[in-house]
C-alpha cells in the first residue's frame, strides 16, 4: 500500500471515528431527553386526573363528565392512572381495567421517596405522593411516537454516516492526490536524476509550506551534487594533467638519454634530474591521497586536547628543515594566563601538515623569504595569523583560491600543483576551524586560521 492510499484511509477512518461518535452522541442526548420528556407528561397526565378527583367527587356532574372526556382525548398511548388514599385503598382510576399496585413496601417507598420514576419493557412509571391530602398517584404509559421518533433518528443517523464517510473518502482520495503531487514529480525527477542531467530543477511554487521547502531543499541539493561531480571532474582533469607533466619529463630525458652516448657526469646530472621529479611526483601522489581521505578524516570523534602553539612550533621546525633560509618569526599579541586557552582537540600530525603548507606557502611567495606568525587569544575563538610580504592575490582570485590545483595568476613562475592551501582548509575545518586570506596591507598577504574555543 503506497503512502497516498494509506493517507487517504487514515483520514477517512480518523473521520469515520469523529462521525461515529457524533451520532451516537445526538442519538444518546436524544434518547435522554426523550425519557425524560415523557417521564413529565406521564406525570402532568396523573396530576390531572388527581386535581379533577379532588374538585368533583360526584362523576355523574354533566361538567365532569365532560372533563373526564377532554382527559380521554388527550391521553397517552395505553395510558394508566390510580388514585390511592394513604391506606391504597382506590379512589379513582383510568381506565377501569387498569391494575396497580398498592402494597404497603411499595407505597412507603414513594411516600419516603416523594415521588418515584421507572421503567418496565417499553413502559414508563410515575408514582408520586401528595402530602397536603396523603394521597398517592400511580401514573404510566407507553411512548410509541417517541419510539417511533428514536427509530427514525436511527436510521437517518446511520444514513448521514454513511454518506459523509463516503464522501470524506473520495474527497481525501482527491485531495491527497492534488497535496502529493509534487512529490510524485520528485519522485520521477529523483528517478531519472543522473550525473548527466544534474542542472534540471523542480519548479519552485512560492507557497512557502512544506512542500515548497522539500522542492527547495531538492533543488539546492542537486545544485551542491552538480557542484561536487563538476569539482570531481576537475580534480580528476587536473590530478591528469599534474600526473602526466612530470611522468613525460621522466620519459623524455629517459628517451634521450638511450639515444645517445654520454659521459659519466652528465649520466648523473640527468639521475639528479629524475630525482627531482620523482620527488616532485612523490609529493603530489601523497597529497592526492590525503585528498581522497579527505571524508575518512572527517570520521575523528575524539581528539586528545593539546597545546595550538606547540603545534606551530614544530611546523616552524619543519619549514626550516625544508627551507634553511627562511626567517620565521613567532609572536603572542598577548600571552595567556591560563593554559587552558591554548588547549584545543586535535590531531597533531594533520594540523601540523597544514600549518607547514601555510608556512611553506608563506615563505614560496614572500619577496624576502620571511614569514610573520601571530597568535591571539580573545576568550571566545584563537587567531592565527600568517602573513607575508609579496604579490597580493587578485581579488578574483580570492574565491577559487582553495579549490584543489587552483594556481593565482601571481604564482605562476613558481613551481607548484596548487593543492597545499586545499589541504591546509580542509584538515583546518576537520579540527572546526575557518581558513581565510584577508589581505591587510599593500604587499602584505594575510592567511587567517581561525578556531572557536566554544564548540564542541
């Protein structure tokens, strides 16, 4: 059963439910108003024939005998009425045939009780006590319109149920058609949604309900899916183009150098060259894999809390390793009092990496090969600057800048794959950190890592 089908059945029952209880309500409230209607006119007939005993005793008077008459034509349905004195005796009743009750239990009870009401089968019962003349009347009858009124409801009831569950069924079933609808139209674009067709959208209704968030949310999904295949097909140009630039040097001076005879020094000048770019390609096969690990970093559920600029401080020691010359120079804006704001969950090795490539960076695109850390403590986030003095990054640039083998036009005479600032944002957002260049002033290049001490 699909979800239409079964919506539609449950609104259909839900409102069969409130249908049902409604008519057995007004049937119910019914009955009770009847029964006690009746009940009244029961009493109003004894009450009656109790007044019209008292005014004339002699039933033979012509006025009585008309009265008694106007009495006989506004009877109930089989209806019985006593007269008894405080002993049961009889002193009136109607009609003659009637029998009655008269025992002693039963008269104390109404006397006790002052009046009395009950029900035998389909025959209603008021017995009641005068206490000004100790009499006692016992009055009853047999409502057959009111049965017959009650039926009627019935049956009318019965049919109105019936009828508004059927229609409430085809209008849910037409209604939760029409609500459904776009999301039978997503289901088919979801179907044929491929990395083909990814730039087909739903149309976007501007109703602002549910719907119109889910057709949204879709949308912009396939947006962020044709965003990511298309970074993925770059990468994989790119990662191509990057893989076969130094493995045709290597095949090139091989070819040369199997076509000609040469000399010892010159067999190792050629040996250092492949060096090189073995060493180049080895560099960029590793970072090719971090990249592809990318979302299995992402998995660290726990990283033990450690010192941010200890860490620094061995990616200082590692730059220098690799570039002897480099100046770099480390600096608090105001030192902490409290270890503790230097504490921060990481994972050494990583965040190390990407500090190195912001330093080494710094240093690649620096005029004077002197790099300037800062760091600063502001209660709520920790700041880390780089900067560096050199050829500012063109502002169109700034936006690609840490898109992977993205290279500015202000590298380009420089030897790179344009992947460590890549790296560097990516194992930076592992640890919740942001990765931002914010060029502060002419020729100074500002590469900002910020972490918020608060989150978790």
């Amino acid at each position: 059963m699909n979800f239409k089908l079964r919506f539609a059945l449950v609104f259909t029952v839900f409102v069969g439910i409130i249908l049902s209880i409604s008519c057995v309500t007004i049937y119910l409230i019914y009955a009770n108003y009847r029964e006690n209607d009746f009940y009244e006119r029961v009493k109003i007939e004894g009450s009656e024939l109790y007044v019209f005993t008292n005014r004339f005793p002699d039933k033979r008077h012509a006025v009585a005998l008309k009265i008694i008459q106007g009495l006989r034509n506004n009877t109930l349905y089989d209806e019985c009425i006593a007269i008894l004195d405080s002993s049961g005796g009889l002193i009136d009743k109607l009609p003659d045939t009637m029998h009655y009750r008269n025992d002693k239990p039963f008269l104390s009870f109404i006397k006790e009780k002052g009046e009395y009401r009950f029900q035998e089968a389909s025959r209603q019962f008021v017995c009641s006590y005068i206490p000004d003349t100790k009499y006692y009347i016992i009055s009853s009858g047999v409502d057959v319109i009111g049965f017959i009124k009650m039926e009627n409801l019935k049956w009318i009831l019965f049919f109105v149920f019936l009828g508004a569950v059927s229609t409430s069924a085809i209008f849910s079933f037409f209604f939760v058609k029409q609500a459904f609808k776009p999301l039978a139209e997503l289901s088919k674009q979801m179907q044929k949604t491929t990395e083909l067709n990814l730039n087909d959208r739903l149309p976007e209704k501007k109703s602002k309900d549910e719907l119109y968030a889910i057709t949204k949310f879709f949308n912009e999904m396939l947006d962020r899916l044709n965003n990511a295949f298309e970074i993925q097909r770059s990468f994989v140009h790119n990662a191509s183009h990057e893989l076969r630039t130094p493995l045709t040097t290597m095949l090139s001076q091989t070819e040369a150098t199997l076509n000609k005879n040469i000399n010892p020094e010159e067999f190792k000048q050629i040996l250092n060259s492949l060096k090189e770019e073995q060493l180049s390609l080895i560099e960029l096969t590793n970072s090719l894999l971090l990249l592809s690990q990318y979302e299995k970093l992402e998995a660290f559920t726990f990283l033990p809390l450690l010192r941010v600029d200890e860490v620094i401080f061995d990616a200082i020691a590692t730059a220098k390793k690799i570039y002897p010359p480099a100046h770099i120079s480390f600096s608090f804006k105001e030192y902490p009092t409290d270890e503790k704001q230097l504490l921060l969950p990481i994972n050494d090795a990583l965040l190390k990496a990407a500090f190195t490539n912001l330093i080494k960076n710094a240093v690649i695109y620096s005029f004077n090969k002197r790099v300037y850390i800062n760091f600063e403590n502001t209660g709520r986030e920790i700041r880390i600057n780089f900067e560096n003095n050199g050829n500012l990054i063109p502002e169109e640039d700034i936006q690609h800048l840490m898109q992977p083998f993205f290279r500015s036009s202000n590298a380009v005479k420089i030897k790179g794959f344009g992947l460590g600032l890549s790296i560097a944002k990516r194992i930076i957002n592992m640890h919740r950190g942001e990765l931002t260049y914010n060029p502060s002033e002419p020729d100074v290049n500002r590469f900002c890592v910020v972490f918020n001490i608060n989150k978790k």
